[in-house]
C-alpha cells in the first residue's frame, strides 16, 4: 500500500508522549484500576458516533507503558477519531501473559459498552498495538478463549479492524513466547485461529525484525486472504522491531494507519497534496536550502531537487507561500528550529492580483490589489530584516510575468513590483535571481496561455536558473 501523505505539521508534537486527554478507570484487578488514557477530537461531544480505535503497548507482556502509543493516538485524535490507549496487567517472566489478555478483552468490552458515553459508533472500533501490544489486539480479533471470567459476554471484544505494529501473533512451535504458552496455542495464538470472522487488518513489519520473521507476517496476510478478509502488510527494508516508534518511520506508519481507516471508510480522505508540499528526509550534511514561495515556486522546487539530488536538501514549506503579507505571518513555522545555508524567495504574484471583500480573486475591474505596491516595500523591509537574522545566505527572485488576457491581474504589472525588489535587495546586497528578465526569452513559449503558470518544460528551465544561484550562494560545486 502506498504512502499517503502525513500530517507532517502535527507529527513535531506527536513525537512526545504528553498527557491524554481524559484517564477512565475500566477495571479493577489484583487490587489497582486499570485506566484508558483517552484521546477526543476537537468539537467531540458525547451524542456523536465517531469511529474509535484502541492501543495496547507492546513490551513482551512483561514490560512497556500506554504512553508509547500515544503519538498514534493523538494522531487518529486529530483526524476526527476517539483514540484510546489502554494500561494492561504486565505477566510474570517466563509465564503466559493470560492477565494481559483478560485485560485487552475487557478493555473492549468496556469501551463498546459505554460507546454512549464515548461519543462513538460501537460498530467501528477497532484495535491495535505493537509487538506483544499487537498480540493482544489480533487476540481480540481472533480468538475465542480467556475471557475475564467477571465480563459481560453479551459485549463482544472482537475489533472492527486491526492495525498491528510487527505484532507476536504466531504462539506455536518456535513462535514468539511459544515456551511460556505450551500446548495452550489455540487459546493465544492468533495465527492458529484465523478464520472468515476475523477484522480487517493492516500489518506495518520490518524486514530485519529478529523476534517475529517476515514469513510470519506473510503467513497471516495469506490466511486472511483465503478466507476473503481483506488484509493488508507493508514491509520496510532495513528495519529491526520497535522500529515504527521513531521517525521517519512513525510518520510513515501512522500515514499507512490512516490510509487503511480511510480505506474502510471512517476517516475522510485528505485532499491530494502537492508533491513540492510533502516532507522530505534529509541527509545529514549536506546543505539545507528552503525555497519560500507561491505555486510558481512550488512548480520548480522538484526539477530544482532533481538538479541538486545529492548536493543539497531542497525543502519547501508546506504551504503555497502566497503573498508578503502571508509570508510575514507565517515565516517563523517555515523556519523552523533548524539553520539554513540558503534561503530562495520570491514573492509578488498574489501581491498584485486583485480579489473581493472576501480575499477571493476577481476580474480587475470587480476588485481591489490585494497588496499594494508600498505595503509590498514596506512587507519585503520587514522580511528582509527577518530573514537575515537567520544567517542563512539569502536570494531574492524577481516574480515571473503575468501575460495578456490574465484574470484578476493586470498585464505587466509585476515590472513595478520586480522594481521595488530590485531596489531594496541592491541596498542589502542580496543576490537577485532574476526570473522575469533573464529566463523570459526561454519562457516566452513555455508559460500557458492567458495565464502565470508554466508548462513543464517552463518550469524545468526556471529550476534551471534557480538551481544555478544556489549553487552559486551555497558552494556546492
């Protein structure tokens, strides 16, 4: 299953395990309460019948905390879902976690009987966790033994849908705690028990995993299959167990998680990105280069990572930049905490367009310019003196021309605002990247009719020109 794209913004918080939202006691057991750490969605409210999901940590049954899923939980939280993450008895080493299992069971029964209060749909919840976490959920979804002798069975423990984080699901013959569990692998092992009854699952696995193979994960994905479950694995070169807890591939993970949810319908799908938005994984040391702009800048930030693939990291921020006035409000979240070598700017298309009282563009003669030629001056002084208490070597474009027959602009008028640029970059001594004279021959032909946006062609050629001043400024020769 492909990637889908995940909320990078949100994922700078989801790293840190941070208080829950609300602890519900779910049982009481060998004299202490077990707790949910509960997530909800912003604008939850208990008359709604929102899908849910429930984690259980992983940790060998003998070890771990429910904190260690609390970034997947806040990250389904944010998506619209209530995400819990429950606490479990621990086992004694060397014995079978039978208390764990009891726990994971009753967990669900008690989330689907109080639903009502919830504020969710009791026919979609589903259940996940990691490594030993992901046993005790596949359990749930499997198998029909080692219920809390006090629960009510009336209320079934089976999920609606599993994701499983290399979970131990295989108990048999020389399976993971096949020595502490013994004969008893038909009431543990989820593998040995699969069958037409049982949820949906998605498997996230690395193919360096030492506790649990990949045949494993396999074995299972093909069980479901023959007896028509849908079942999904996603496989990751390279990687040992535990590894979806750190990045990049926590973001990865929980991306696929979402993707799967969306896939069964209970979260919205997201509104495709543009690929110039999505997140990048740097290599270390090499120069970091953030490319501030419109959706001109977002059409040459691919060619210009192509043109300096292993010269530099090439980022954009995950926005259309659009006009100064935005990039002042914004430029604090695009820095970021981290330095850049270089910073490219180019700013002025949304400036001169002009739009309605409610900031949406118009024909000229419907509306006003949104930013006008001295609040422009006054906004580049103001970014200028911003950017460079960054230390980062900066470069200023010129914006690209606006043609005949234009909506909402008028033909030429970016040569007053290209002035203004030209004027106060020389009195900074910044280097100016002059896309509207010196590449105009080029893009004459390759920029679309009655329209600021380029062919493909017209963007390769001002990655071109782009990619060459960052050299220039970045000494990447």
């Amino acid at each position: 299953m492909k990637n889908i794209l995940f909320s990078f913004l949100l994922l700078a918080t989801l790293t840190c395990a941070t208080r829950a939202q609300e602890a519900i006691p779910y049982k009481e057991a060998d004299g202490k309460s077990l707790v949910l750490q509960v997530f909800k969605p912003t604008g939850w409210k208990a008359s709604d019948r929102r899908p849910a999901f429930i984690f259980f940590h992983g940790g060998g049954w003998t070890g771990g905390t429910p904190t260690a899923l609390y970034p997947q939980a806040k990250a389904l939280a944010a998506r619209g879902m209530v995400a819990i993450s429950a606490q479990y008895r621990l086992a004694e080493k060397g014995k079978a976690p039978e208390s764990s299992v009891n726990d994971a069971r009753s967990a669900l029964r008690w989330v689907r009987g109080h639903a009502a209060e919830l504020g969710i749909d009791p026919k979609r919840l589903g259940a996940g966790g990691g490594s030993a976490g992901g046993h005790l959920a596949a359990h749930c979804g499997t198998v029909s033994a080692l219920d809390d002798p006090k629960d009510d069975k009336a209320i079934s423990c089976r999920p609606d849908a599993l994701v499983l984080f290399n979970p131990v699901y295989d108990n048999g013959p020389g399976g993971y705690g096949s020595e502490r569990i013994k004969e008893r692998v038909k009431e543990f092992s989820p593998l040995q028990n699969l069958d037409k009854t049982s949820p949906p699952a998605l498997v996230l696995f690395g193919d360096m995993d030492k506790l649990v193979p990949v045949k494993t994960a396999e074995a299972f994905r093909d069980a479901q299959r023959a007896v028509g479950v849908k079942s999904e694995l996603v496989v990751y070169p390279g990687q040992a167990h535990g590894f979806f807890n750190k990045e990049p591939y926590l973001g990865k993970t929980i991306a696929e998680m979402e993707g799967f949810l969306e896939g069964l319908g209970w979260l919205k799908k997201r509104a495709k990105i543009d690929p110039a938005l999505r997140p990048i994984t740097e290599t270390p040391g090499l120069p970091r280069v953030l490319l501030i702009g419109d959706s001109i800048s977002m059409g040459y930030t691919l060619p210009v990572r192509r043109l300096l693939a292993g010269k530099a990291n090439v980022v954009h921020p995950p926005v259309n930049c659009s006009n100064s006035g935005f990039g002042l409000r914004e430029l604090d979240k695009w820095l970021g905490d981290k330095p850049w070598d270089v910073i490219h700017v180019n700013f002025g298309l949304h400036d001169l367009k002009f739009v309605d009282e409610k900031g949406t563009m118009v024909a000229v003669e419907k509306g006003k310019q949104l930013i006008s030629l001295a609040d422009y001056e006054a906004n580049l002084r103001a970014l200028v003196v911003r950017l460079r208490a960054t230390k980062a070597k900066l470069v200023w474009a010129t914006t690209t021309p606006v043609p005949e027959g234009t909506t909402g602009r008028i033909a030429g008028s970016e040569r007053a605002y290209n002035e203004v640029v030209k004027k106060i970059m020389a009195e900074n001594q910044i280097p100016l990247d002059d896309l509207c004279t010196a590449v105009s021959a080029i893009l004459a032909t390759l920029q679309q009719p009655r329209n600021v946006h380029f062919t493909p062609a017209g963007y390769d050629a001002l990655a071109q020109a782009v990619a060459k001043i960052v050299i220039e400024n970045a000494v990447l020769k």
